[in-house]
C-alpha cells in the first residue's frame, strides 16, 4: 500500500484531536499503520517552537516570524517522522498543516493570504498533505468548547470569527485538495464523514 497524509483543520475547539485519533482508529481497524501527528511539534524542535509560540505569550512574535516559525517546525515534522512513514507505506494524520498558516497568519493576521500562500508555497513546495480536511463549526461554538482556554492567537476580539471566514474560503496553494466537513453532531457521526472523505483519496 502507498502511504497517506492527511492534515485536519480547523478553528481550535471544532474537534480536530478527537477526529484524528477516531480516524486513526478507523484506520488502523481496517489494517492500515496509522501514525497522528501535531502541527507544531511532533518533534524536539516542533515541542519547542510550540511552548514559544503557543504558551510564552510575553514573548512578542511578529507575524511573518510566526510564520516562519511555524515553517521550521513543519519542515523538521515532515524530515523526522512524516517522510519516513509515508515511504513505509503508512498513513500520516497531522493535526493542523500549511493551512493553518495561511489562516491564522495569513487570512486572519498581518500578512495577507496571497504572501502566506506564497512562502508556504516556497518553502513546502510539494511537501503538503494529499487531502486537507476542514472541519466546520459555528465560531459561538467553538468558544463554548474553548472556554478559557486561550492561547495568544485567539485572545484578540475578532480573531477566531477572521479564522472561521478564513477556513471557509481560502482554496490553500494551488494544487491542494481540500475537503470541508460539517462539524454537527456526535463525534462519531463526524468521524463518519472524515473517515469517508479520506477514502475517496484512496485510504
């Protein structure tokens, strides 16, 4: 069998860790090896680029740092555990990608979509997911879920409403394969149409 990567996406608090272990699940039942990884980390380098990005928040990161950032950490994810898995025939689920990226710093931050989908473009080029799959919540909802648990991106007023516009419109670089699931329901009744969106690329 020919390996598989796929990434989830989202705005945090849609489910995305949930969907990936019950795909793995799904996956791994079915006889395929299954590897979840998350975007940032995975990696001694991803672990700490997310404690700075994610948890250090009196470290100020301007936006196109982020994203270099963000950047590092995918490109050691990819070297150290995605390649070798995929060349091992293995599936590969991340939890979160470029898309992410070009969402939340790009769409939903200071760089504008066309730069983010630029460098991620550039510096990926054809190391990306063959399906990225978009799960899709109501904003309101997501914050319920949320609660207080807030990182630095989505403290500011706005933001998350930007990033759930951003997920339902941008089309990521050309050539990516992007699908969108509606989030509504029970986690296995999502998990239903994650796992049959997956088998259409050939899982």
């Amino acid at each position: 069998m020919s390996g598989l990567f796929v990434a989830l996406e989202g705005v945090d608090g849609v489910g995305k860790s949930t969907q990936a272990e019950l795909l793995r699940a799904r996956l791994a039942a079915a006889g395929r090896e299954v590897q979840v990884v998350r975007e940032p980390g995975g990696t001694a380098l991803g672990e700490a680029i997310r404690e700075l990005l994610l948890a250090r928040e009196e470290v100020a990161i301007g936006a196109e740092a982020q994203m270099l950032l963000f950047l590092a950490s995918r490109l050691e994810l990819w070297e150290e555990r995605i390649e070798p898995a995929l060349r091992r025939g293995e599936v590969v689920i991340s939890d979160r990608f470029h898309l992410s990226t070009i969402v939340y710093q790009g769409i939903a931050g200071a760089l504008g979509e066309s730069r983010a989908v630029a460098v991620c473009r550039e510096v990926l080029g054809p190391r990306r997911p063959a399906l990225s799959i978009v799960i899709t919540l109501p904003v309101a909802r997501c914050r319920e879920r949320l609660g207080a648990a807030w990182d630095r991106f989505e403290s500011a007023p706005g933001f998350l409403e930007k990033v759930g516009k951003g997920f339902a419109t941008t089309l990521g670089i050309p050539g990516d394969r992007i699908e969108r699931v509606s989030g509504e329901g029970s986690a296995e009744e999502v998990a239903a149409r994650v796992h049959e969106a997956v088998l259409r690329v050939g899982a």
